[in-house]
C-alpha cells in the first residue's frame, strides 16, 4: 500500500548540538502532509540509504494512512505536548500543501542541578522559620501568657500556617509550577494585578527581613564577644521595684548593647559575603546550607538535653529543673509592663496581652515560603512543595508545643521574665553552643531570604506586566545575579539604618497578606471547582481555605491595625500602578471563572420570557459593513462608536460591532481574525463597552440574515440594529446596494428587531462636541416609545445636554388635534419625559405643498425620484416583454401599481417638507421608518429613502419591534 504522502525526512544525526532538521524532498504529490520526524531510537530505515523490507514497509505504510487520517503529525510528538503545557514553540502554524517546512530548534541552555524535597523545600523552610525568637524570646513568652495561653499562641499562629500550607499543596500540585512560588501561584488564580501586588509587597518582606536575620546574627555575636566590637557598648540601667515581706526594694539592672556602628559595619559585611554565596548558584547554597542547620539542629538537642538534666551546679536559683508545682504556677498569664529590653517594670512604656505576643511571635512561624519560592530549582514541583513545607511546619510546631511545656515546667516566672537567655544558660554541656546555633540560625534564615527574593522579583520580571522591571529578568535556568543585586541593596541600605523597630510589624503585614492571597486564591478555586481544577493534593476544601484566610487578616488586625491599614494602601497602591501601567494579561485567573459562571448564573435566571420594560436595556448590533469602501486597517466607521455610546445611559450596557466578509470562510478565516483583532482594538480606543464579531459570508444579505438569527444567546441577544444610511449608493452607481438595504430591513422585521438607520453619521458630534437647538421626534406610528427613550438617551451625553425635545404629532382633523396634543403631553409627564408637543394636522400638512412653502429642494427631488422610477419600470417592462416572463426584480417576481408608488412618493414628499420647515436647524431628527412595501422593487423604496431624506444633514431613522420599551407605572 503506498503512503499518501510525498514528502520523506532525511534524520539529521549530531553528536556536538542538539538540532533536529527536518529537510524536505519531495518526491509525490504536492498534496502530502508531513510525516512525524523519526527518533534515532526507533527502527526507521533512512530513505537514503535504500529500500528497507516489503513486509515493514506494507506495515508502516498502513499505520501511517490510518493515524494520518486524523489530519495532524502521525504520532503526538515533543512539540505538541510542550504546547499544550504553555511554552511558546517557534513552529509554523497551518502549513499549507506543498510547502517546505523546515525547523529548527535550538539546543536548550543547561539548567542548574535540581533539587528534591529535602534540600529544596525542606530544609530552606525549616531554617526560614526556626530562628532568633525561638532562643531569646520564647522562653519570656511562657512566662508572660503562662503555659495555658502560650498553647494557645502556638496553636493559632500554627494554625495559619498549617492552612496556608494545604492551600498552597493544592494550588502548587494543580499542574506545572514555574519560578515565583507564592506570586505565581496568586497570580495565576487571582489575576496578574493582585499577584504582582502581593508578590512585590512579598519581596519587599523579605528583603527586609534578611536585613532583620542579619542584624539579629550580629547583635548576639557581639553580646557574646563583646571585645569583638570596634565602638564603644552602650549601657543602659534598668531599675526594677520589688517587694519582698511587706518591704520594697529597688533593685538596678545594667544592661550591654552593642553600639549602632558596630552593627553597621559587621551587617554589611556579613550581607556581602551572603551575596557572594548566593552568587555561587544552587549548587553554592546547597553545599552551604547544612553547615548552617546542623549547628542549629545539634543547639536544639543540647537545650533539651539541658532542660532533663536541670538544675545543675552553677545555675541560677529560678531553674527549678522539671517540677510539676512550677508547672502549676506557670500555668496562668501574667500580662505587665516592661521597659524595651522586655524586663518586668511597673511603670514601664509597653504593656503586653495576647494581641501583643502574637505580634511578637508570628515571626516564630514564617517562612514556610521558602520552599515555593525556589520552585524553579526544583525537580518535581506537585511532590517537594506539599511534602517539604507540611513536613517543616508541622516539625516547627510540635517543637513549639513540646518547648511550652517543657519552659513552664523548667523555671519559675520571674526567670522566665528577666533571664533573656535562658535557652543558652539551660544548654548542655556549655552556653556557647547556643550562641553558635543563635547565629547560625539568623544565618540561616537570610541565606534562604536573600535566595528566595530575588528568584520571586525575577519570576514577575519575566512574566513582562511591569516594564519597569524588564532590568531584572533571566532567561530559563539562569541566575538572577542583578535581582540579587537589587536585594542586597535593600538589605544593606536596612542594616545602616540599624533600628527595624517601625518598619518590622509591617514586615509580618506582608507574610500575612501573601498567605492570605494563597488561602483566597485556593478558595477561589476550590469553590468555582472548573474542569481545569484537578490538584494532585486530595486534602483540601474551600472551607479551610476561607478559615485560613480569615484568620490571617484576624492576626493582622491583632498585631495592629494601623500597620494593617499601611500594607493593604501600599498593595492597593500597587494595584493601582500594574492596573494602569502594567501590560493586560490573560492567565486564565479564577476571577475570569468567575465572572464566566456568574454570567451563566445571570443568563439563566433572566430565562428567555419577554425583559419587563423597567428593566429593558439598548443591545445595539452595530452594523460596521459599510455602503462602500473604508481605508486600509480601518475596521469601522469612526463616529459608529460615539453614536453606539450615545444610545447607553452613562456608558451602561453592551454593543455588539459585526462586520461581514463576502468570500469563502476557508479562504477568508485568517482575514477574518486580523479584522476582528483590528476591531476590538478600535473598540477600546474609543472607550465602547462592547465586543467584536467578523463574519464570513458568500454575500452581505446571508451574512446579515444569519447574524440576525443567532448572535447572542437568551435575553442578551441584541434588540436594536443600528446601520449608516447608504447615501453614495446612486453617486457612485452601486446598483447592489437596494437590494441589500430592503433584504436587511425586512430581515430584522422578521427577527422582531428594532432598526436605528443614522443618516449623516459624518457630522455626528464627537464626545466633546456640544450641540445646541432641539431635538425634534416625528411620531407617526406606534413603535412601543423607542424613539422617545433614544431621544432621552441622547440628552444624558454631554453633546446634546443644552438640546430641547420637541414632539410632533399628526392629527388627520383640525377638532382633534387640541385632544391628541393633551392626551400626549399626558402620556410625556407620566413618563417622566419634558418636551413640547407640536401637533400637525392634515390640512396644514397639504397646504405646504399647495402653497409652495418650503417646497423648491423637495419638488425637486421629487419630480427626479418620478422620473428615474418611471425610466427603471419601463426596462423593466422592456427586458420582461423581450423574455416572456412577468416583472422580474432582484431575482423575483414583482407587481407594479403605479398609482400606489406615486402615493407613496407623495407622502413622502409631504413628510420631508414638514421636516424641512419645522426642524431645517434641529441638532438632530427622528423619524418613524416606514417599511419596504411587499411586491414593490428594492430600486423604488431607495427612492422614497431618499425622498424622506433629503436636504436633512443628521436623521435617525427609527423602527420599533412591536414591544414597549417605556413604561408609566414604578
């Protein structure tokens, strides 16, 4: 069985780039669809080298023509699936028969080494969030809230995080992750907007926070050597009072700080040679890291060998050793002042309760993002982010649970309260351990810091919203080296200034706002649950996500709501800033789910009964095919815009701009892209809430006719059809247009659709473009008061403010016409509409055309539109006679009474002499359409447009669809 295809691939085989190249050599007919390229590792006999066996050959050749039938690639190849997952793959799209296809794809850059769930999710979490407070403040904090309430700390800080955690295993697990871990995440369910703005504020926290580790490592580092220091300590005297059998004593405390400078100078140094670390790579830091965490995991086991062989000799008399009376006594809080070092004092400046310590131990439990942001370091992202960060944060929390107990039961209050490092005094066998383990672990943590935020700023850098960060972007698996750089700037310019105090509640403001974005963004996605929603992590629900939420904006406002309300104005500020300066991104965000299921939620609600006339919206099918030809990569009318915002109160409500392509939608569908791109854009340069549709068709008339049946769907299908008057169709003789014109009419007759026809879209005003005189409606028939809503419509646009309504009304006898202007000014106040109404009756009416008032341009046109009628009638009598056949027009029959087109002539003379002598200087008239008469041609209702039109420089041509669109009840 020969193969359908004529082209055959010559395998190109390099052992120096990894290049594939397909060459083409055509040996069949041109219309051969390429076959799959052929791997090296399978059984592919070259073409080149001979003909293989006939048996193998018969075989291939059969599966190829059954899997080729598909009309794609015979096998699902390397490209495909790199498609389907996102990445952008430079191939050709659509190749057409007979062409030559070549491609080539580059060897891709050599990534660093990846890392697993130990040392890359893990271990960087563990070392983030087991730190300075754990060794000098978490011994005062069970003394302070007692062991009841210090379980109840660490059980709801742990709780947050434990939250977080699930919502971030769910979200991290729900396909593949690139870099950015938390802003990533946030970003792709939340929207680039929030993302960037959680995501920089996120940054901006641990920048700082690095500068926080760093200075916490050299503070202790100089406590314990204090001959290390180049400036001179500062001391402080703390006096306390005590009362001791009924007698008080005051008792006066000295205590040693280090001098600012001192912290100046060995903070920057420290923070340079971090940076040198992290400049090493992965690979650097990985080697690093655990000389960093073993001192701080063999501290731990040293304190807690220390804790079960207290007290020893030389400790101090408030260590008690494990004693269940001290437990006893610990048990209760006991909130008081203390000075700033956190020394009990009764007039001292800080008071502290339970929303205090949560503010001071919050910190205790941050960190389990550092795992998510290395997410592009790491081999396999669903599997090491929800194992490494669950598995650190519940470690870190049962070490806390398990370090309340063990305090309350070691010392008594007054030890916990005033020994500021009891940790280091309890430590077996010497105190020096836990300064070490002290210092290393701050390391530690600003290590992981000054790792994950630069890899977090690079991920938004490449996503390209924000060009002002295009500086910081990376290409796939390389090293943000200027990302670090920026870091350790504001880390450095942090460290001079020496006192976090104001600035470091807001830190916790961020972590807090991040996991907060995680926990809302789960929700989110939890609760829509779209068929894109299939996180490999089982345990999740959207009411975790929701009480993970909340509780992190309940720690928030704990800690202090005026830092709250600082972080949430500078992220809504960022907001702001991406909202207007950033590029418009569509990364599939579960607002986007959102809004999809609440339209379908609404659409269904609205059913498909009739809309109540108080809740009847314009929907205009704006008709952008014009009578002729637009200049090139002009999509649309310009003033079709101004007009469609005309017809929306305060810019409400949706237009529907549709264009028709004659031509085979094969052929044209390309085409028909390119203009529906051209379209939209128009759209939104001219600030119109609506959206484009380009449809290709063999002629405008089908094109129309199948728009009008099926665009929109329910109640939102479009009520009004809005069209230009096609004033050129006899200057420059297009003979094709009456047809066309009459066939869209009487199709949106049929459709029951409204019909809006605006003659002199050319001097439509602008938005700006302020219009004076009245705004004149000639209501000749009953069209549900569609005419007098679009008169007040165009009242609410700043254009047509200054203009008055004016109402005329035809009366056929002088005795009725006091009545029936009565009767409609009735019906205008009941409305709620002003407007003066003029009523005309019939005798007047012809008195205008026997007088000769105003009559000059209308006879004119109207003994000229007699004339053409009568020339076109008689050829078409002629071309009947010389064929035999009845009265043909426009490819049907039709009958011709004469004196019914000279009535109609007539009438509409009459019509357009009244309009001429009332309203020559009105800003803009409308008037009722009358519809195509049945058997009449398309070439004799032109004339009687034109007739009705002439010597009008703005018109509106309005029909009604048989509905009320005003209403007189509330």
């Amino acid at each position: 069985m020969p193969s359908r295809g004529g082209r055959q691939y010559r395998p190109v085989v390099s052992h120096e780039q990894s290049i594939v190249q397909m060459t083409s050599m055509e040996s069949g007919p041109p219309t051969e669809m390429p076959k799959q390229i052929p791997s090296q590792s399978e059984n592919v006999p070259n073409p080149m080298e001979g003909p293989s066996n006939g048996h193998d050959e018969l075989n291939n050749s059969q599966r190829e023509s059954k899997l080729e039938l598909f009309g794609f690639d015979s096998l699902v190849n390397k490209l495909g699936l790199k498609s389907m997952t996102g990445e952008q793959i430079p191939t050709p799209s659509s190749p057409r028969d007979g062409e030559d296809i070549s491609i080539t794809i580059g060897s891709p850059k050599v990534a660093g080494p990846k890392l697993g769930t130990m040392m890359g999710v893990f271990v960087p979490c563990l070392q983030n969030i087991l730190g300075i407070i754990y060794y000098i403040r978490f011994s005062w904090i069970v003394g302070m809230a007692g062991i009841g309430e210090s379980l109840l700390l660490v059980a709801f800080c742990g709780s947050c995080t434990f939250l977080t955690g699930i919502s971030l295993s769910a979200i991290a697990t729900n396909g593949a992750m690139k870099g950015g871990g938390p802003y990533y995440l946030i970003g792709r369910a939340l929207g680039p907007e929030v993302g960037v703005s959680i995501g920089l504020c996120f940054f901006l926290g641990n920048a700082v926070a690095g500068a926080m580790y760093v200075l916490g490592a050299v503070e202790t580092f100089l406590d314990a050597v204090p001959s290390a220091g180049f400036f001179t300590d500062s001391v402080i005297l703390v006096t306390n009072s005590t009362a001791t059998n009924g007698t008080i004593s005051e008792v006066t405390t000295i205590v040693y700080t280090p001098s600012l400078h001192d912290l100046q100078v060995y903070g920057v140094i420290v923070t340079i040679l971090l940076c040198f670390i992290v400049f090493g790579g992965v690979k650097i830091i990985n080697r690093v890291a655990p000389a960093f965490l073993v001192p701080v995991l063999f501290s731990l086991f040293c304190i807690f060998i220390g804790v079960f062989s207290a007290p020893r000799s030389n400790a101090s008399s408030g260590i008690t050793g494990l004693r269940s009376q001290t437990f006893k006594d610990n048990w209760s809080s006991a909130y008081q002042r203390t000075t700033n070092a956190g020394i009990p004092d009764t007039e001292g400046p800080i008071y502290w309760n339970f929303n205090a310590l949560v503010g001071l131990f919050f910190p205790a439990v941050t960190g389990i993002m550092a795992g998510s942001n290395r997410s592009a370091s790491l081999k396999d992202t669903q599997r090491s982010i929800p194992v490494g960060t669950l598995a650190a944060t519940l470690t870190t929390s049962f070490l806390y649970l398990i370090s309340v107990l063990l305090f309350g039961a070691l010392a008594t209050r007054e030890e916990l309260l005033t020994n500021r490092l009891l940790t280091a005094e309890v430590a077996w066998p010497l105190p020096a351990i836990i300064y070490l383990g002290i210092v290393l672990s701050t390391l530690g943590a600003a290590l992981q810091t000054l790792t994950g935020a630069p890899r977090l700023l690079a991920a938004i850098a490449n996503d390209d919203i924000l060009p002002v960060l295009n500086y910081f972007k990376v290409t796939e698996g390389g090293e943000p080296h200027l990302a670090t750089l920026f870091t350790a700037f504001i880390c450095i310019v942090c460290v001079v200034i020496g006192n976090l105090d104001l600035i470091t509640p807001t830190i916790t403001m961020f972590f807090l706002l991040c996991y907060a974005g995680v926990n809302l963004s789960c929700f989110l996605l939890d609760l829509l649950d779209a068929p894109s929603w299939r996180p490999r992590w089982k345990f999740h629900h959207w009411m975790l996500s929701l009480l993970g939420a909340l509780i992190c904006v309940v720690i928030m406002f704990l800690i202090s709501w005026s830092f709250t309300v600082v972080s949430l104005a500078l992220a809504s500020l960022i907001y702001y800033y991406v909202s207007i300066k950033g590029k418009a991104g569509d990364w599939g965000d579960g607002f986007k789910s959102a809004y999809f299921q609440l339209a379908l939620r609404s659409l269904r609600s609205l059913g498909a009964n009739q809309v109540h006339p108080k809740n009847w919206y314009p929907i205009p099918l704006i008709f952008c095919r014009p009578w002729g030809k637009l200049p090139e990569n002009v999509p649309c009318h310009p003033k079709l815009a101004d007009f469609a915002n005309c017809m929306k109160k305060k810019g409400r409500g949706m237009s529907i701009f549709v264009s028709i392509i004659d031509g085979d939608y094969h052929e044209l569908a390309e085409d028909a892209k390119t203009t529906c791109r051209q379209l939209s854009t128009y759209i939104d340069y001219k600030r119109c809430e609506g959206v484009a549709e380009i449809v290709v068709a063999p002629t405008m008339s089908d094109g129309f006719r199948g728009i009008v049946q099926t665009m929109g769907l329910g109640n939102l299908k479009p009520n009004i059809v809005v069209m230009r008057y096609p004033e050129i169709w006899r200057r420059e003789n297009l003979t094709q247009i009456p047809s066309t014109f009459v066939s869209i009419i009487n199709d949106c007759i049929i459709a029951n659709k409204a019909v809006v026809i605006v003659k002199g879209l050319d001097e439509w005003p602008g938005e700006y473009q302020r219009q004076f005189g009245t705004i004149d409606l000639y209501w000749i028939v009953r069209d549900g008061g569609l005419m007098l809503l679009l008169s007040q419509l165009l009242l609410t646009k700043e254009s047509f403010e200054s203009c008055k309504i004016q109402v005329f009304c035809i009366a056929e006898e002088d005795t009725e016409a006091e009545e029936l202007k009565a009767d409609v000014k009735k019906f205008l106040y009941d409305l709620r509409m002003q407007a003066e109404v003029i009523v005309i009756t019939m005798k007047s009416w012809e008195s205008h055309i026997d007088t000769g008032v105003q009559q000059d341009d209308s006879v004119e046109a109207f003994t000229g539109a007699q004339r053409r009628i009568a020339s076109y009638l008689a050829d078409m009598k002629e071309t009947a006679r010389k064929e035999g056949k009845p009265l043909m027009a426009d490819g049907k029959q039709v009958v011709v009474n004469e004196q019914q087109v000279d009535k109609f002539l007539y009438t509409t003379l009459k019509l357009n002499s009244t309009i001429l002598r009332y309203s020559r200087m009105a800003a803009v008239v409308l008037v009722s359409l009358p519809p195509p008469p049945l058997n009449h041609p398309a070439y004799f209702y032109m004339e009687y447009m034109d007739l009705l039109v002439e010597n009008m420089p703005r018109m509106l041509i309005v029909r009604g669809y048989g509905r009320d669109v005003v209403t007189l009840f509330t």
